[in-house]
C-alpha cells in the first residue's frame, strides 16, 4: 500500500499580516510607555530653602520634598504666594541628607518627566543630586 503524501500547510496571508500587525501594536505601545515614563523631558537647578524631607506612600514608600525658592509669586492678582518646588528622591542616600538637613539652603539637581511612576515618587521632578548646601 502506497502512502500518500500531503503538501504542507501553508500560513495563509491573513495571520501573517495578524503577526506582523500585532508586533508593529506592541512595539509602537513600548515606545509610548517608554516616551511618558521614562524619557527625561528636562533636567535643571533649583535653589531654595528646603522645608520638609518625607516617606511616605501605602504600597511604595517614596521620599517625597518641598524646597521653598527666594522671591514672592502671584497665581491671581491681589495675592502673594511664595515659589515652591515639590520633588520626589529615589537615593536613599540623598534623602537621608535632606532629610538631615531640613531649614538649610540647598542647590538641587533635577530631572523631569513627562508622568510620576508610583515606585518613583509622585511628582514629575525627581531629584538625583545635591550641588550644594549652605546654612
């Protein structure tokens, strides 16, 4: 008896194009992720008097800081505000200083972000070195 052989299968066009499709979705999503989160918008100094050093957070404790900067600002006319500048830590290391070190003035350096990341902290301005404390 004669076995009889059947031509292999062939992927027809519409599951490659599914495949192609779906890794072209995915690839353009972990670019998007990538460009909200992770992708430093800006970076810079700010100068001021650091008012508090906190952790805090109910499933990621985060360091989180407020610096109050020199100068007076007004949101609406007829008011004073004071500037302040709200950032978060990741370093342990520099958030022990800071949090060491509350009232002193400090030069900060910082990188922002497009979105906070729960594990990161909650502001966008997340504070990676001290260039300077004074008194």
């Amino acid at each position: 008896m004669e076995k009889v052989q059947m031509p292999p299968k062939q992927k027809s066009p519409f599951r490659k194009f599914m495949y192609i499709a779906g890794f072209g979705l995915l690839v353009i999503a972990a670019a998007l992720i990538w460009w909200k989160y992770y992708y430093v918008f800006g970076e810079g100094v700010k100068s001021g008097q650091l008012n508090y050093v906190v952790k805090k957070g109910n499933i990621f404790k985060t360091y989180e800081g407020k610096l109050i900067q020199v100068g007076l600002r007004s949101a609406n006319a007829g008011t004073i505000q004071s500037n302040e500048f709200e950032f978060s830590v990741e370093d342990d290391s520099i958030a022990n200083v800071l949090m060491l070190n509350s009232g002193k003035t400090f030069d900060l350096h910082y990188k922002e972000y497009k979105k906070a990341i729960p594990w990161r902290g909650f502001s966008v301005f997340i504070v990676d070195s001290i260039i300077d404390m004074r008194p």
